[in-house]
C-alpha cells in the first residue's frame, strides 16, 4: 500500500508542480520549468522517508493525485481555517536545517505535538522562488544575501493543521535572532548564527495564505486523525 500511494503521488507531482505554478505566477513556471523539484515525497511513516527523486515519468500528465481526487466541498482551502482547529501553517526547514540533518527531528516535534501533517515535499527553490517567498522583506538589506541562500540547496517544505498552528509554530520555532531563542525551541537548541537558523514558519495568517498557495499549488491531504479527540477536548 505505502509503495501504491507513494508512487502514485510521485508520478502526478511533476505535472501538478507545472499546471499549478503556470495557474498562478508566470515567472515561478518558467523557473520550476529549469530546476525544480526533485520531487521528494516523504510518506509519513514515522520520519522514514521515501524519498522518490527526479521525476521523470511520461505518464506524469494524465494521472490525477490522490489529494485532488478526494477533495470535496467541506474540504479547508490549501491554507486552511485561521482562528479553528483546522489552522494551518507552512513550516519548511531550511537549506542548513536539511544539510544538518534535522529534517526528522523538527517533523517529530510537531507530529509530538500533536498537530497534523497535511503536506510534505522537498522543493530547491530557484532564486525566483526565494525572492516570492520572502517578498515582504524585499526592501530589506539582507534581502539579497537571505534569498541567495534559501535557493542553495533544498527546503522541505511542510503544511501543519491545527488549533493556533501558526503562533504555535513560531513559538516552536524560537526567536528569529538565534541568541534571543530559548533552548527547547528549534531555533534555540540547533542554531547559532541569524541566517542559519534553521527553519521558517508562516507569522500570520496572510503570511500561511500566501506561502501555502504558493509551495502546495497542488493542494494538501485532507485526512481525518483520528486520534483527535485525545488532542482537543
Ligand atoms: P523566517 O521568515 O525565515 O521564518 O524568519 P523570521 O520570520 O523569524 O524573520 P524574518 O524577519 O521574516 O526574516 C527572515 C530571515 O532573514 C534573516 N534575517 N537576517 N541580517 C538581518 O538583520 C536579518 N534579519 C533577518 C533570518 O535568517 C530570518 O530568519
Ligand atoms: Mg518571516
């Protein structure tokens, strides 16, 4: 069943990264078109992962995903429902999170948590990407050196649903100044330095609006936890 499902996404990310970026923002599709995705799906088994690299399936274009299939009406908009339990916030660990070898960890604190991992992949994000992602800082004087850096190697990019997911995971993010983070947050147990701190998180939810629409033009997985009721009250 894993390998069905896994393969299955992987050979309709492709074609749903291209028809969803070309909806939205010409030059993005230009850019994924060069470089993007090497389509690392992880199946959340734990934080084993599935890593399925380089699509490159000719039957990529006419398969229809799981997540499009099962979509319905009572189904939240990629970026979820702010202020309800079906909050959602896009975490992604950043070039130096992955290099350091914390995808696992961060994706456990959440999953610890108790919030519920509505989307995954691993994304290297071109320098077009970057600038869109960070655009609210574009007139920042790190604004250069921080997309620069966000598009030198893959991101993993996650979509986290539940209640207050998005000041929630800032808290569990820490500070942005690494120094000003206390140990127990990501930030304050693993970094050092402000432009190698680690991971992102959405600050509100304009910011979740426009980072999820971006990074999961082709939508989320809308699955029922069922262990919810030992989560909420
Ligand atoms: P992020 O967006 O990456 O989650 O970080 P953040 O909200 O905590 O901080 P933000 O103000 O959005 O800044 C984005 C990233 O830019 C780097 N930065 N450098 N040199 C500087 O003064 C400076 N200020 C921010 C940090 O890496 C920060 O995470
Ligand atoms: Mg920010």
């Amino acid at each position: 069943m894993f390998t069905r499902t896994t393969l299955r996404t992987f050979r309709t990310s492709r074609s749903h990264v291209t028809r969803a970026f070309s909806a939205s923002a010409t030059p993005i599709a230009a850019a994924s078109n060069s470089r993007l995705i090497n389509a690392t799906l992880f199946a959340a088994a734990g934080v084993a992962a599935a890593v399925l690299a380089g699509a490159s399936s000719s039957s990529a274009s006419t398969t229809t995903a799981r997540c499009d299939a099962a979509a319905t009406a009572a189904d939240p908009p990629v970026y979820g429902r702010p202020g309800t339990n079906q909050e959602r916030t896009f975490i992604a660990v950043k070039p130096d999170g992955v290099q350091r070898g914390l995808i696992g960890d961060i994706i456990a604190r959440f999953e610890k948590r108790g919030y519920k991992l509505v989307g995954l992949k691993m994304v290297w994000p071109t320098l077009h990407m970057a600038e869109e992602h960070y655009a609210d800082l574009r007139k920042k004087p790190f604004y250069p050196g921080l997309t620069k850096f966000f598009s030198s190697g893959p991101i993993v990019c996650m979509c986290w649903e539940g209640k207050d997911a998005i000041k929630q995971g800032r808290q569990m993010l820490g500070e942005t100044q690494p120094l000003a983070s206390k140990p127990g947050s990501i930030r304050g147990d693993y970094s050092i330095d402000l432009g190698r701190n680690i991971c992102h998180g959405s600050d509100s939810p304009e910011g979740a609006e426009h980072e999820l629409t971006m990074w999961f033009p082709e939508g989320v997985s809308n699955w029922a936890k069922t262990v919810d009721s030992h989560v909420y009250e």
